[in-house]
C-alpha cells in the first residue's frame, strides 16, 4: 500500500495565530477560552467562547476580507502556513512547483459560511435588498473555504468539503488519504475550519443544552470528564495539514512529521445528537482506524479523544476507546485539547490530528486541563492537568477520534514512522 506522509503543518486556533504557538500553549496547559464581550451576549445565559488568538483582519488585507467569510479566512491562514511549512512558495504560478492535476484540497467546514449569511440577511431585513452583498453565495456556500485554498495552490486534481458535524475534517483527512492511495494525485493539502461565535448559534447550541454556562469561571468552563462539566465552549479556528506520498517526499526531499497511516468511518444511526451509548459506531471507528493503517491496538500509545466536556459524550467515548483498544488500553495515554481549545467543530478534528502528530513528533502529549473530580471508573489513563512523556525511542502510533451530530464518526491513525527532522 502506498505510504502517505504529512509535510506541512498550520494553524489558528484560541491558543495562538500560528502553529508554534497553539503547540507550545498546549503543551504549557493554557485555556484560550473567555468571557464574549460583545453587547448581543447581554441577553443569553451562555457568555463564554474561545475565539482565534490572532484576528484574521490583521493577517488578510481589508479589500480582500471583505469578500471573505470568517471561516474561509481562518482556513486561507491555516494552509498558508502549512503549505509554506511543507517547502512551496503560496504565491508561486500554477505548475511552477507542484503539477495542478496531481494536487487535490480536501477541506472541510461543519457549518461553513454562516458570519455571512446572517450578517446579509440581517442587513436585507433592515436596509433592503441593496444592501446585500453581491459575494454573499460564494461566501457563504460550505465549500467556500476549500475553493479557495484551491485556487491558491492551483489545484486541479479535486478540491472536495465533507460535511458530517464535528467530524467533518477528519473525513475530509480521510477521503484525501484514499484519493492518494488511488493515485488519483500525489499532494493534497487537508484539514478544516469554523468561525460560527454568532449569537444564534451561541443562542441554538445553549438552548440545546450542548454549552457550558460557568461564565463566571471560562477558562476552567471545557472540563472534560469531570465530574462538573456541564457542556463544551465554542471555539472557533481552522488546521490544516499537507500530505503526500512517501515517493513524492522523498523526491523533493521534504521534512516529514510522521505518517498518515489510516482512517476508519462509520455512523450510528441511532440519534441525530446523542452518540449510541453502546460506543459500537465509536469503537469500531478505531478498529477500522487501525486495520486500515496495518496496525494491532498495542501499538497505540496515545489517542487524542473527542473529549468535548458533554455529560453523555464523554463517558461514553471513554467506554468507546476501553473497547477500542481491550487489553492494550492499559499503556494509551488519551487527552482531550479541547480544554484548552474549545470546540472548533468542523475544524475540531484537523486540529486535534495535527496534536496527535506532534505529540508522536515530540514524543510529548499535552494535558487535559481543569481535571479535578475525574468521572469515577473511567478506565482510561488521562493526561490530567500535566503534558505527559512518550518513549523516548522507537516507533510510536496515535488515534485521534471526531464524532459528529447525526452519528458521524471517524478515527484517524497517525504513526512517527518516516520522521525526518
């Protein structure tokens, strides 16, 4: 089977405008979650979101903003780096480094470009139609982000946009993975975005009784398994990642990260927002996960969990990776980031793979912060409050797991195999 390795590596995130930065905040245990300052949270019983570190209006130039959804701008940021990181130039001509039609995007958005939409409609039901902007359909649309990027690279191979709730982007990890394997192209540029800290989905999720409401508290409000957690944060941010296979990295000599050994799907079908309390679809994500990727559950050290901080979901996911794994659980540190984080939803899981990634790179997984009643017989070691070690030598292997409303799930296995530094 053809290897696929991961080149590039970017990110804006709550931890930071950059990649670097969101790393080494995560591993130091730093929540970029706070209180919303907006005069619209006035009247909603949830004040608390973890946005982007870094606006995107001090990276992206006003003119060029203007025709831009949030998340569209977070996610152009996002790749800008990961592409520069893997060794190409963003603005270099079509076909000057990387041949258009062996280069694909796959980059996913959970809810795509809904700044925009409400923004104009707001705009429509108070000044009339005129005052809706002309951009409105391609900023909005979910695949937006992703052309985008497209158009940057010039690629022409595909530019695809999954769409399964909080487990978008790493299916959008995992057609990519197939499309190379096929070798349907050889580069493909992966990963996913959110920007929805709007008051109606601020309003929608708390009505739900999905979020946290210790406002007064909202650095320690994402607690996952805890036995205080009352819901996840919203956050907001994009990650993405370039891969490629191993033949095209050797060739041009690229750094590698690791490798992108496998991905497992499978859906619930059991409810449209609460996970199947057996954990079948769950666990047997990460079983496919694994057969995919040639590898045995002793192999795994770390799992990188969906951890959301939700009463349900993360017991759950806790019995998910027990029986995931069996025997074997035993030697798997797990943490979740989005204690830290929050919720970047449909760009959650790009994130939380680029932290497996790293954790195997660095041989260092970062904590769970504000763990401090952990649910009692869990029977999972967590990286609670404190970044834990990894073996210093040999081979490591992570799973990072995404589930979505509607039952979605998808584990993605990554590996330090191939590492060059």
């Amino acid at each position: 089977m053809t290897e696929i390795v991961i080149t590039g590596l970017g990110a804006t995130t709550p931890l930071g405008g950059d990649l670097q930065t969101t790393w080494s905040n995560m591993l130091a245990g730093k929540s970029g979650v706070r209180r919303i300052t907006e005069d619209w949270v006035d009247e909603l019983p949830v004040k608390i979101a973890a946005y982007v570190a870094q606006d995107p209006s001090e990276v992206i130039e006003r003119v060029k903003a203007r025709r831009l959804d949030r998340s569209t701008q977070l996610a152009l940021i996002a790749a800008q780096e990961a592409w520069t990181d893997a060794g190409f130039n963003w603005d270099a001509e079509a076909g000057a480094e990387v041949d258009p039609h062996r280069l694909i995007v796959s980059l996913a958005s959970g809810i795509g470009g809904l700044h925009s939409l409400l923004n104009n409609w707001d705009a429509h039901r108070d000044k009339g139609y005129r005052r809706v902007s002309p951009f409105t359909i391609p900023m909005l649309m979910a695949n937006a982000p992703a052309a985008n990027v497209g158009m940057q690279v010039h690629a022409k191979a595909g530019v695809h946009t999954p769409v399964s709730a909080c487990a978008s982007s790493n299916e959008a990890i995992a057609l990519a993975l197939d499309q190379l394997r096929l070798g349907r192209a050889d580069i493909a540029v992966v990963g996913g975005t959110e920007a929805t800290i709007h008051p109606l989905p601020i309003a929608a999720f708390g009505q739900m009784q999905a979020l946290s409401r210790r406002n007064d508290d909202p650095q320690g409000a994402s607690r996952p398994w805890d036995k205080g957690r009352d819901g996840f944060v919203m956050g907001e941010g994009s990650a993405v990642m370039v891969i490629e296979t191993l033949e095209s990295a050797k060739a041009r000599g690229a750094k590698i990260y690791g490798t992108l050994a496998g991905a497992g799907i499978t859906a619930d079908s059991h409810d449209i927002v609460q996970p199947d309390p057996s954990g079948e679809g769950q666990y047997g994500a990460m079983k496919k996960a694994l057969a995919d990727a040639g590898l045995s559950a002793s192999d795994i050290i770390h799992v990188n969990a969906h951890g959301t901080s939700t009463p349900q979901g993360d017991v759950t996911e806790a019995g998910s990776i027990r029986y995931g794994l069996g025997d074997a659980v035993d030697r798997c540190v797990v943490t979740s980031t989005k204690s830290m984080t929050g919720h970047l939803l449909g760009g959650a899981g790009a994130l939380e793979t680029i932290a497996a990634v790293l954790a195997l790179y660095d041989r260092m997984v970062p904590p769970t912060i504000n763990l401090e009643d952990p649910e009692p017989d869990l029977g999972i070691d967590i990286a609670a409050n404190v970044k834990r070690p990894l073996a210093a030598q040999g081979d490591l292997a992570a799973i990072n797991n995404s589930f979505g409303f509607g039952g979605a799930n998808v584990a993605v296995a990554v590996t330090n195999a191939n590492v060059s530094r």
